[in-house]
C-alpha cells in the first residue's frame, strides 16, 4: 500500500461538490433528481464576458502572464475596491489566483506555523477548516447558532482568543446561512481584535453582490479602518458574475503578505489561466447591470423558499441579507421521526426517497440543518420543496 502524507490524511474531498457528484450519478441512472445542493448561480456567464474571452484567444492571449495576474485586470481590481469600497490599494498589494479558494489557500500556506489557531465561526464554508489543516494550522470553530442569527458576538470572539490565534475569518454574507454582518456588529468585533495585535482577519466577501440587506453591504475594514494592515480581503468573480467555472479570485492586503502569497502560487499553479483574467477584467470594469439582475432573481427564489419552508411543520429557516443559500433547521423535524436520526440522515433520504439533493447542515459545521440552494430555476424549487413537505408529512 501506498503510505500517504499526514497532512493529507487530515482532510476530507470537499463535501458539496460530493453531493453534485451523487446526485448528478443518480441521474445518470435515470433517477428524477432536482439539485438543490450546487454552490454555483444557474445563469450563463454574461455575453460581454464571454466575447472578450474568445478575443482574447483570437489575439493570441494564450501564454504565462505575471504570477500575480496582469497589471490591466490589477488595475480594474483597485478601481473596483476604491469605487465600491472605499479602499484604496496598490499593485504590490493584489494577488488573482484560481478562484477564491486558491486565494484562501494561499492565505492558509503563507501565513501559518503547525499549531498556529484559526477562528472559524460556523455555520462556515466548507474548506475553510480544511485549508488550515492543510497548512498545518488549527481551526478554532465558533459555534453562532440560528437564535444569533449564525452571528458571533463579540464575547464569543474574545473566549476564543489563545496567544495561539493567527487568524480569524469572516463571511459576510454567508455561505451557507445568507445572513450578514452589520456594520456595528463588526464594529464591536473590531473592538476585540484592537487587543490582540497579533491577529490578522481574513474578509471574505465573495458574495458581495448577492446582496439585498436593509444596510449597505460592508466587511470589517468599512467598520474599522483602522484594521487596514492586518485585514486581508478576498473576494473573486466567480458568484456575482456567474463565472465558476472561469476560476478567478483575488486578495487584497498589506504587500509582505501578498509577496508571500504570491511566492506560494508561483511555485504551485503559477498565473490563474490567461483567457480567464481577461474575462474577470471584461465583468469588473464592464456594465454591472447583469449583476443586479441576476441578484433580484435570488432575491426573488429566496422570498419564496423562505415563505414555503417556513409553512413545513418542523422546519424554521431565517431571512437571508444575500447569497443563494438558506440553512433550515430541521430539528423539531428530525426528532418527531423514528427513522432518521440527524441531518446526514435527512439529507440521504431526501436524496434516495424524495429525490431532492441537499447538504447536510453538519458539512459547514452545524448539525440538524440543511443547506438550500436556489441557484435553480422557480420550476425547480416549486418541485423541490413540494417533495421535501411531502417527504416529511
Ligand atoms: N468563499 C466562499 C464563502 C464560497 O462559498 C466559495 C465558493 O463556494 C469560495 C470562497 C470560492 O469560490 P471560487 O469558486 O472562486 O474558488
């Protein structure tokens, strides 16, 4: 047998891109499947998107670029972050890398030492734990259940702290949850992190765009500019401009940090892929109308899944700010049936007897709920959730 390497020992494949796999071979095998588990809009990528592209591949643009992206797509970058931020960033401080979790990745890699903690705050995104374990780093989970609004307080935040603590992640709008942080909420986390200079705070604000708080959207730096130095934001393309599967993220953040990151990427996949860059570029400096839109349709699922699932006995969901998520509990529903016993339970049979995919809640570190998407069309979710009520009546 073949003798792996402990780090890899650690980690598991990724556990919703595991149900997209099933659910796509169960319907391989003729099974009527509707998929409520992808983590990706259901739209195409816009025209002007693709277009540039395919010029891009006309005129040759097809060979390594810098590691770190090309100073033109930097550029849109930094005028994206002064005009919709507020932040103002140079070159040396921006690193595009294959999508956001090459971005967190190299994050993970460049900035922790075996033992060095991580606070996570579940529900999380699946591969955050993951990433620090690869990096031989140790997540410390904060559990902020649904009566928080899935929200840490900063009591919570301050419990956790060890002289361990390199690194604290926020996810704002949330996947799985949909829900956002506010501005005085991060505000009073900014609070705590003010007496630990030694933390560094990852944003990670990729769903920036799905967005429809009663606030404006804003990460921690809109709260505390101060914390400019030791915050590193991530965001990508890839949610708000339906572009999964192009693989573009970025980072933004203090230049050592960045030449690290970047030192990392350069001796793993090298520059994210050519073609791809110039469509990022074409979706940030472009016309953001096709962003809006396809962000009121989320909006528009996500009233209606609210509103159904709320009316299952047993199921209780909040109201997102954004994302294409909800993360019902199905506590009281779990435990008035005989045959499941907690959420993996639920979402197998769902899968194997209502023929609905889901993602079991425990995946993003919080049990006895499941996470819906509605990045699938109103048909869809209109079957979908008439399964599952019947599934649980
Ligand atoms: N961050 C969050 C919170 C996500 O949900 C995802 C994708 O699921 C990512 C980052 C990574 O996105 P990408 O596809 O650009 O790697």
């Amino acid at each position: 047998d073949i003798t792996l390497s402990n780090r890899v020992q650690k980690i598991k494949p990724s556990p919703t891109l595991a149900i997209t796999a099933r659910a796509k071979a169960l319907r391989a095998e003729g099974k009527d499947i509707i998929g409520l588990g992808a983590g990706e809009p259901d739209f195409d990528t816009p025209e002007h998107i693709k277009e540039a592209a395919i010029q891009a591949i006309r005129d040759g643009f097809t060979k390594y670029t810098a590691v770190d992206g090309i100073p033109s797509l930097k550029e849109a970058i930094i005028a994206k972050f002064s005009r919709e931020n507020g932040f103002q960033y140079e070159l040396n401080q921006i690193l595009v890398s294959v999508g956001g979790k090459q971005s967190f990745y190299n994050l993970a890699q460049a900035l922790l030492n075996p033992g060095d903690e991580v606070i996570i705050p579940a529900p999380y995104w699946v591969s955050y734990p993951d990433m620090v374990l690869l990096a031989g780093g140790i997540p410390v989970v904060i559990a902020a259940p649904q009566e928080q609004a899935f929200k840490i307080t900063p009591e919570q935040l301050e419990a956790a702290i060890t002289p361990l603590t390199r690194l604290l992640v926020i996810n704002s709008p949330s996947n799985p949850t949909g829900t956002a942080y506010r501005n005085d909420e991060l505000a009073a986390l900014g609070e705590v992190l003010r007496r630990h200079p030694q933390i560094l705070i990852a944003t990670d604000d990729m769903y920036e765009h799905i967005y429809w708080g009663e606030t404006p959207f804003c990460n921690i730096l809109n709260a505390c500019p101060d914390l400019y130095e030791r915050t590193l934001v991530l965001n990508g393309v890839s949610k708000a401009y339906s572009m999964t599967g192009w693989r573009i993220g970025y980072a933004a953040g203090a230049p050592t940090l960045i030449k690290a990151m970047k030192a990392i990427q350069s001796q793993s996949t090298s520059n994210p892929t050519s073609i791809s860059q110039v469509a990022a570029q074409a979706a940030i400096a472009g016309e953001q109308a096709c962003v809006k839109a396809m962000c009121q349709e989320f909006k528009n699922r996500h009233d209606f899944v609210l509103e159904y699932l709320n009316g299952i006995p047993g199921v209780q969901t909040l109201a997102g700010s954004g994302t294409f998520y909800t993360f019902p509990n199905f506590q009281a529903a779990i435990a008035s049936r005989e045959d499941i016993k907690d959420d993996v339970e639920l979402a197998e049979n769902m899968l194997n007897a209502a023929g609905v995919a889901v993602v079991p809640g425990s995946a993003f570190g919080a049990r006895g709920h499941l996470r819906l998407s509605f990045a699938t069309s109103m048909e869809n979710l209109e079957q979908a959730l008439e399964r599952i009520a019947a599934f649980l009546s």
